[in-house]
C-alpha cells in the first residue's frame, strides 16, 4: 500500500517535470558554430520558433532588429484589439436600444477620451512586447539587438555591431511591411498605413480605407464606433474579396450597411495627397480598375491605406545565398526549407517562416511554421496543415473563418470527386445568442459527405473568434461531422452554434 | 416571399434596401426578410425598376405571397399599375425567388377595360375616420381637360368639403363613375383620366366592378396615377434642360469659358433662371449657389471641382429622401454636408410631396387647455413687463469673419449660442450700462458679472439657462456649460439659479429663417438681445470688381428698459458688438 502511494506521488512529479525532461531532446551543440539555432527576425514567428527550439535543448540566438514583437505585438493584431476593446465597449454604451432592451438606461452622452483610448492602445503593445523579451531572456536565448544579415552559408552578420555570427541553422523571420500602392503619398498622419492608423492622432469626421480585407473591416469597426464615417475604397467588383461569399454578404449586412460606411468597388485609389488636420483635407483621385478612366475625386480628413503587407526582405543578404525572391517573397517547401526560387532548389539548414514566405500572413501560422521549422530541424518530419489554420476578424460581431471558403470547397469537390455537404448553425436559434441580445449571425460547417471530414468553417457572430478553435482542431486531426455531432456542447453557450450545424450535418436535430 | 428555411412559414420583411422606382440590377438586394432562423437578404433576379411595394418594413407575409412588383426592362409600367389598381385580389406579379415576372397573369376587371394609357382617380380618405364620401360636385366636366394640380371634384367626408386635385399629367376626364350627389367607398374608383383625347370616347359607359377598390390607395394620394414616376422626378433644382437653350449673362459665360465649364451643368439662380457669375462661381466650388444662408458655411475650403462635399451618410439620406445635396450648407469638416445637415434641411422643407393640399395632415387642437406651471410663470412674467417703458434699436452686422470662427471652434464643441453669448459679454465689459436693470428703490442697479440668459425653447414651454461669467471663462468651458445647462433644461431640472440670475438675455429665432423680430424683455433684465437669420446680401463695394460683394448679414434688435438704459446707450452697444463680431480676430480667444 505503501509502496503504491509512493508510486503514485512519483507519477505525479513526473507530470508536472518541465516539458524539456519529458520530451525528445535534440541539442545539436556542436563547437564548429557560436549557435544551434538563429533566427532573423523576432515577431510572433520568429519568437515561437526561438522558444521552441530552446525547449529542444538548441543553443538559440535571434536578432530582433529592435523590434522585439514584430508586427503583430507593436503595430498590428496587439495594439488593433486594444482600440477594437474600446471602441467596442463605446459602441455598445451608445447603442441604447440594445441596452434598453436589457433593462439598461445610460443617462447622458457616452464619452471618450481619444488620447486614453490610443494610450491603453501603446500600453497593451509594452506590456505584450516586455513579456516577450522576458521570457526569451528567461529562457536563455541570445538576443541581439541588430537586425541580422545573411553572409554565406551558415553566416550571419549584425548589422549594428557588424560582427559575424555563425549557427548551424538559420530561419529567416523578418516579417512584412505595409504594401503601399503607387500614387498613393503616405505621411503617417492624414495618410496612413495601419501604423500610424493605431496611433489614433485624432478621430476624422470622414475617413477613407483603401482596401477591405480584414484589417481595412476592423479600422472601419473603430472609426464608426469611435463616430467616424467612413469610405471603404476596394479595387476589386466585391468588398471583403478573401472571404467566403456568404460570410462577406452577412458582414455586409452586420458591420457595412447599418453603420455609417459606404463604398466605392472596382476603382483604384489612382492619386492620394495627404491633407493637413484642420486645415486641408486629403485629396483620392480614383480610376476605373478596368478602364483606368478618372470615375470620382473625394476631399476626406484621413485615408488609411490596408492593401495588404509586402515581404520585409530587402537588404537582407539574400543574394548573398544566390536566393531569389518573387515580389520579396522568399520561396519554401512545405518543410519551411528555403529554396533558391519558386521551382529552384532546397537550399540545406535554411528556413523562413511567417510572412516573408507568403503561405500564410497570420501571426499564429508564423508561430506555427516556426515550431514546424524546428522539428524538421531536430530530424522530425514536419509539416503545418494550413488548411487546419483558423483566422479571425475582430470586428463587433467577429468573423472568423478555417479552411476552405464554400466557393473553394465547390471547385476542389468537383475536382477530387466528392460531394460537397453544408450545415449551418443560427445565433439566433442560440439561447446564450439571445441572451446577449446579439441573435445576428451563422456558423456553416463545409464537410465531405462521404468522408463526413469537415473541409472549412465560416463563423460571423458575437465571439466568432472563440468558437472557430473547436473545428480548427477537427480539421488538424480529422475528426468527423458524425464523431463531434455526438460529441457534448456546454449548454447554454454560444458553442452550442456549432453543435447544431454538426448535428444538422448528420440530420440530427438540436434544441 | 421565399422560404429560407424548410421550417419558414412566413417571413418578416426587415428592411427595404430600395425604394419604389428606383432601378434595380439582377443580383442586387433588394430587401432583408426575417425568417424563423437568420436575416437574409432577397436579391432580384431580373433587372427592371422596383414599381410597387406590397409588403412594408415590419410588416409579415406567408411564405409565395408577393412582396414587390418589379417592372422589368421592356415591360409597360401603365400596363403592370393596371394589375396593381384593377386586379384587385388577384395575384398580379410575384417577386420571389423565381423570376416570375416575366410573364404576368392577365388583368381581371369588372368591365372590359379600355387599352388606353390612363388614371384611374379614388375616392381619397380625407380623414383618419373617413370611410366614405360623397361627390358634392365636379369641377370639370366628362371630356374637358385637366391640368395637374388643377381642381377635379369636391368631396364632403364625415368631417367637411374638401377640394381634391388632380395630380397626375395633364390629360382629359373621360369617364366620372360617381355622378354629383352620389357617394362611395374610400379607395374605389370615382373617374378615369387618360392621356389621349381621342380615348376618351372609348371609356363612355365603363363602371368599375363592385369590388373595385385598390389593394392599398394611400390616404395621401387620391390620384395616385404614377407612384415611380413621380418618385423618379427631381425634387431639386435641377441642371438647365439638357440641350435646351443655355441662359446665361455674358460675364458668366466668360468666366465659364475661362474656367472651362459647362454651362449646362450649372443651375441658374438669376431671373428665369438665368446663369449669373456667381452661379458659375458657385459651381466652381462643387456646388450650386447656397439658397439656404441661415445656416452659415462654415470652412473657406473650397472643394475641387467635382468633388461632393459630403459624408456616406449625408450622401445616403439625400438620395434616399431625394434632396439635392448641392441645395444643403454644410457644417461638417471642410464645409461639408453631415448627415445632421441633411435632416435639418429635411426638416426646414417638410416632405411637402407627400402632404397634399385639401387634405388635412393632422387634426387641429381646439379648445381650453390649461396653462403647465412654465407657461404660467412665463404668463405672468410677460405681463408684468406691461409697466415697463420700453425702446428698441437694430444694426446689421456681417457675419463672414465670425462664421470662419464658429467653423474653426465649433470641433471643440463651442455652439452658436455659446460664440454670440461671449461677443456679447466683450461688448458689454465696454458698456457696462448695458449689464444693468432698474431697481425699485429708484436706481441703477449695476451687475458685476456678465450672466448671459439665452431663451430656450421646451416642448411646451420657454426657459432662460445661463451662463455665468461669460466674460472669464473660455469659449471651451462655456461650450460645456452651456451643453450642460441645455440638457438640464430638457429634463427639467435646472435650479432657479440657472435659469434666472441672468443680467442680460438673448433670443434667437435665426434658425427659422427670421430675418428681425424684437423681443419682450424678461422681469429683473434691463436688455435682450433678439438675433435674426444671417442672409447672404449683395453690398456696394468700391474695391471690388463689379462694384459690388456678397456678404452675410445677420440683423439683431435690443430691447431695453429705458429707466436705466438710453437709446444712445444701446446704439453705441450695438456698434461695439458690430465692431466684436466682425473683427473676431481682436478677441484674443480661440
């Protein structure tokens, strides 16, 4: 008895030893380079790939390039929620029907204090950003502070320093920069890119967006929140052109059409002059994207310029390995190995992840792909099914969204020979949904009828962005429509949204 | 109506995304049902023009009842409103998920109905009670013609005689089916119009079946002949008629050439219509001359050529209410137009389209009704001020500068009323007299602080809120006071104190157009201020070309006590606020 208490106690030690302990280790140290591992780059990819290779036992540097956190903690996802928090909360306190609805009576005006807002903005960036660099330094990475340069094979110099390091492996992570289109004069100020967009210097009257993808949806979220109307600028005859047709026309109806937004569709913003605050306001000639004919002239307070993200990979010692680059994007194979060129050759112990090699521009795919990179470095084949990648829009109400878009799921059915199956769930058939008072929205689940493998999720609804992890982790391992229509959904929650398309998928029916 | 879902038994029409006669393209949407599970968007099959709206906003209806009529490319519109009037129950065009309505049902009538274009007249309802009328007498006689907007017959409801008019096109009465004397139902048909005075001969002896009556003749429009074709119409100034004679005096067309406009496009504001140079002018700067000048501009930006100045939201409630947006100032950044421009102007021009005359839009109050305990304080206010010996004085003062200054003040939150009240207050630190009243025990009775009242009008009622001080305090803290002060006075709950140590008053009736009024001066006050409308003038002007300018002028009449206050007393007042509102550059505020 005794003896099985002890043993007992021992297991438990062992569960809670350090992952390091219990996993496979493949410390390569080896005296012929200063570093296992470097990485270029210390964004979300580049910090997931440094931590991972740590908890491999790998002797790890990464040249951060003054920017610990990347895009994403400093001028991108991070900061973009803390305005959407605020924003959010300020369009909810103002919107007194729906809070009259709830019993609610706000008296008097709903204020805000833009500075306070942006603040909170900066500060959330800090704090993610300070923790980031602690826990590099905690964990005993090297963090060179220059931005790194590839010198040759397993070579990289710093350029502040100029001095040369070396690592058996190197895994570029450099990240990507706003794509600014020609003709357009950014001045961060009235014209800006998403970073000078998260300043938040003021709240225009008026505001242009040039682009409507995920991060021109969000903007328009804070500024009509914030009492900002706006104008969505899209080159192409759709607005929201990534997303599933479906979703995009529910989003239409949720978070464009009642809220003070209109839109211009395929039109190039041809000429954009900065204006001054006050005194000048910005000038957007727009063409016809087809005809490339002057169509309209507006006079807007502000333009912010979300047309997408370019690689960062200039002046960063690529040809120095005979790497050529499509558009700055630098090319691999699903084993995040670097090749020369699109169809060129694996270039050995050279890797490059996140948004540089444009397979998937999301912070969390570049964690993902770092984590990948390392595995295959350590000798375990890897490869990250981007399929199985959820993505989010934090927009009031969110959408978010894995796998196949219906419009892909058709075309790639046809193609394999399957039959495409379709399901969907309503918040508003959702007890938690009506709770809230927030019934918009539907979850649709894609799924192959005869494999009942779901092939893509599209979820536009309160907390879209919570509930999409459930079918992200179904795709990654294959489970079935039938196996999670059994499986148990909390009850009352918003989850229950998805159980009803499972359920609906096998037809089965739910309360 | 579509069924969206297998359990869908009817749906709710949320919202119409068009409007009657508006054109539609296949693909669009054209309106949000509400089913059992979602919100969904119904989108046109065909393309064509939305003719009739069958099913309102709010309103539910079955699953495959029609919803909307849409006239498709090609097909009469006389022939489908036809279907609409004369089918009465039948199904005529159904809009749902099929493009059904290519091929309509033929139309079921009474009588065989002549193949003329014409219009049928109703019975209107001239009352929210009235269910039938009686004919009293036609003002025009079967074959004679009739003009629109001209008298067709008179009616006696449950209430009074009233005179109906004929809104359709011109055209000739060739049918009356309720002779003089006789009565009939709201909603049936009382005559036929037609375009031709050929046809009227072939509607001789043609009665309506007796179930004649329209699925829905609105209240508002008893000669309801072309709903989309009337709601097509410009309501707005509109350009000179296209490839008709331009009309334009010779400077302007100079300066049009110069500055390489079509004249054309450009809306004449001269005598007929003529084409003046400020008319080009004014379209050089994107829009039309200002009609309206009470509402002051407010940026000197000019925007491009081209360019409406105006938000997505303001854009959408002027084309949706039909409003020009070139006719609105506005007051947003840049002197654009915000949507708050657009309502305001909406509201100046009550929906005039849609009150007709000879009908009554609202039944009128009669009778004694006791005074609330405002307007009996404000009763016996006003009579006390019988006792006192009054006088008044007027100037004119340009209001160009101050109106750049409200611009550049008013996105710190600083009102007109908060802008005039702190001229006033630098103007009466000079004429302390003016800050003065009457005292009882035979004096002068000099206030040391300038507290201004400015007259609010309640619902029901009349309050003076006051800001105190105005001299000390920033144009940003008496924006904020005076916010304050005007949403206690709307709830109701300002303290005596703030609503009567004023030491001197100010009303304004400007917004409305007023251009002078005078005031009655408020008990314990020695002067009020009464501001009219600023208007736009033209001066003589030695300087400038033409010998002449443009400016904006606002009229202001005080009324004052005159035991303490003499006329030249409130003369050179008047000159010192001139000088202060003119020249708010001399402030040293901002």
């Amino acid at each position: 008895m005794k003896i099985f208490s002890y043993l007992l106690v021992l297991q438990q030690v062992y569960c809670f030893a350090p992952i390091a302990l219990t996993r496979r280790h493949c410390s390569q140290l080896n005296a012929e380079f200063d570093f296992d591992v470097a990485i270029i780059g210390c964004g979300v990819g580049g910090h997931g790939a440094a931590l991972h290779a740590r908890g491999q036992g790998l002797k790890t540097a990464v040249f951060s390039g003054r920017d610990v956190g990347g895009t994403c903690v400093n001028r991108g996802c991070v900061p973009s929620k803390a305005l959407l928090a605020a924003s959010g909360r300020v369009r909810d306190m103002k919107d007194a029907s729906h809070l009259e609805s709830l019993g609610i009576n706000v008296e008097g005006e709903v204020t805000y204090d833009r500075q306070a807002v942006a603040d909170h903005a900066k500060n959330l960036a800090n704090t993610v950003k300070g923790n980031l660099e602690n826990s590099l330094i905690g964990l005993d990475v090297s963090v060179i502070e220059g931005r790194g340069i590839l010198a040759g094979p397993n070579k990289i110099k710093d350029d502040q320093s100029g001095k040369i390091y070396t690592a058996k492996n190197i895994i570029l992570a450099p990240g990507s920069v706003p794509f600014v289109p020609p003709g357009v004069t950014v001045d961060e100020k009235t014209v800006y890119t998403s970073d000078g967009a998260l300043n938040l210097d003021f709240v225009p009257e008026w505001v242009a967006i040039i682009g409507s993808g995920y991060i021109g949806l969000e903007f328009s979220d804070v500024y009509t929140a914030l009492g900002s109307e706006v104008t969505f600028i899209e080159a192409l005859p759709m607005l929201m052109p990534t997303f599933d047709r479906e979703i995009a026309k529910q989003a239409e109806r949720m978070l464009i059409r009642p809220r003070a937004i209109d839109y211009r569709l395929g039109v190039f913003a041809s000429e954009v002059t900065p204006g001054e605050q006050g005194k000048k306001p910005c000038t957007i000639k727009m063409i016809d994207a087809n005809t490339k004919e002057h169509v309209e002239t507006i006079e807007v307070d502000a333009v912010m310029v979300a047309t997408g993200r370019v690689p960062n990979t200039k002046d960063m010692g690529l040809e120095s390995m005979n790497i050529e680059t499509n558009r700055g994007f630098v090319a691999v194979d699903d084993k995040m190995r670097v090749k020369t060129s699109a169809d060129g050759e694996v270039i050995d112990n050279l890797y490059c992840i996140g948004d540089a090699n444009g397979v998937m521009m999301l912070a969390h795919a570049a964690s993902a792909q770092g984590i990948s990179a390392v595995e295959n470095i350590c000798g375990r084949e890897h490869v990250v099914n981007h399929e199985a990648v959820p993505a989010a829009c934090f927009t009031h109400p969110e959408i978010a969204m894995v796998g196949l878009t219906e419009e892909q799921a058709v075309e790639r059915a046809e193609k394999e020979g399957w039959t495409l199956g379709k399901s969907q769930g309503n918040f508003r058939a959702n007890s938690k949904a009506l709770a809230e008072g927030e019934g918009a929205g539907i979850a649709k689940v894609l799924f192959n009828k005869e494999t009942e493998k779901i092939v893509g999720v599209h979820i536009i609804g309160i907390h879209a962005a919570d509930l999409i992890q459930e079918c992200a982790n179904a795709v990654e391992q294959g489970t079935t429509v039938r196996e999670l229509s059994m499986m148990v959904h909390t009850h009352p929650t918003l989850c229950e949204v998805l159980d009803e398309a499972f359920k609906g998928a096998v037809g089965m029916s739910s309360h | 109506m579509p069924a969206l879902s297998s359990t869908m038994k009817e749906g709710k029409l949320s919202e119409w995304l068009t409007s009657e006669g508006s054109p539609i393209s296949s693909g669009d949407s054209i309106a949000t049902i509400e089913s059992d599970k979602a919100d969904m968007d119904l989108e046109a099959f065909a393309d064509g023009t939305l003719l009739k709206i069958l099913v309102e906003e709010g309103e539910t209806a079955k699953v495959g009842e029609p919803i909307a009529i849409i006239l498709e490319e090609g097909e009469e519109e006389v022939e489908l409103m036809k279907l609409i009037e004369g089918g009465g129950g039948t199904e005529p065009v159904v809009e749902t998920q099929e493009p059904a309505s290519s091929s309509p049902p033929p139309p079921v009538s009474a009588s065989t109905e002549p193949q003329t274009p014409h219009t049928k007249v109703y019975m209107p309802a001239l009352s929210s009670t009235m269910t039938s009328g009686k004919v009293v007498s036609w003002e025009v006689d079967e074959s004679g013609t009739v003009g629109s907007g001209e008298p067709l017959l008179t009616v006696e409801s449950d209430k009074a005689d009233m005179e109906v008019e004929h809104l359709g096109d011109d055209g000739f009465l060739a049918r009356i089916c309720v002779e003089e004397g006789a009565s009939c139902d709201v909603g049936e048909v009382v005559a036929v119009i037609v375009e031709n005075e050929e046809d009227v001969a072939k509607w001789d002896g043609w009665m309506p079946g007796a179930s004649v009556s329209a699925p829905s003749p609105s209240p508002a429009s008893p000669a309801a002949s072309k709903p989309a074709a009337a709601a097509k119409a410009p309501s707005a100034p509109s350009p000179a008629p296209s490839g008709g004679r331009v009309i334009a005096s010779p400077l302007a067309k100079k300066v049009a050439k110069d500055k390489n406009i079509d004249l054309s496009q450009v809306t004449g504001t001269g005598p007929e219509g003529r084409i003046t140079v400020s008319d080009v002018e004014g379209f050089t700067a994107g829009s039309s001359p200002k009609k309206k000048s009470d509402t002051p501009p407010v940026s000197s930006w000019k925007p491009a050529n081209g360019v409406v100045a105006a938000t997505p939201t303001a854009r959408a409630l002027a084309k949706k209410s039909k409003i020009d947006l070139s006719t609105i100032a506005g007051t947003g950044q840049f002197g654009r137009v915000t949507e708050a421009d657009v309502k305001s102007a909406l509201g100046e021009s009550p929906k005039k389209k849609k009150v007709l005359t000879g009908v009554p839009a609202v039944e009128l109050p009669s009778g004694f009704v006791k005074y609330s305990g405002m307007q009996s304080a404000v009763s016996t206010n006003m009579e006390a001020t019988l006792t006192v010996p009054i006088f008044r004085v007027s100037s004119t003062i340009e209001m160009n500068s101050f109106n750049k200054l409200y611009a550049s003040v008013k996105p710190n939150g600083v009102t007109l009323t908060v802008l005039i009240s702190k001229a006033v207050s630098i103007a009466i630190q000079k004429h302390p007299i003016m800050n003065s009243r009457h005292d009882s025990n035979g004096g002068i009775y000099y206030n040391s602080d300038i507290n201004i009242a400015n007259a609010v009008a309640l619902d029901g009622g009349l309050i003076t809120p006051v800001m105190k001080n105005t001299n000390e305090k920033s144009l940003e803290e008496l924006g904020e006071e005076w916010r304050d002060l005007v949403s206690k006075a709307r709830e109701g709950k300002l303290k005596p104190d703030e609503f009567n140590s004023g030491t001197f008053a100010i009303t304004n009736l400007g917004m409305f157009g007023v251009t002078a009024f005078d005031a009655i001066l408020p008990p314990n006050t020695g002067t009020i201020l009464a501001l009219g409308a600023t208007t736009e003038v033209i001066r003589p002007c030695d300087e400038c070309v033409g010998g002449m300018r443009k400016v904006k002028e606002m009229t202001v009449t005080v009324t004052c006590d005159h035991r303490p206050i003499y006329g030249s007393d409130a003369a050179i007042f008047l000159k010192t606020l001139k000088e202060v509102m003119e020249n708010p550059e001399k402030w040293g505020v901002k």
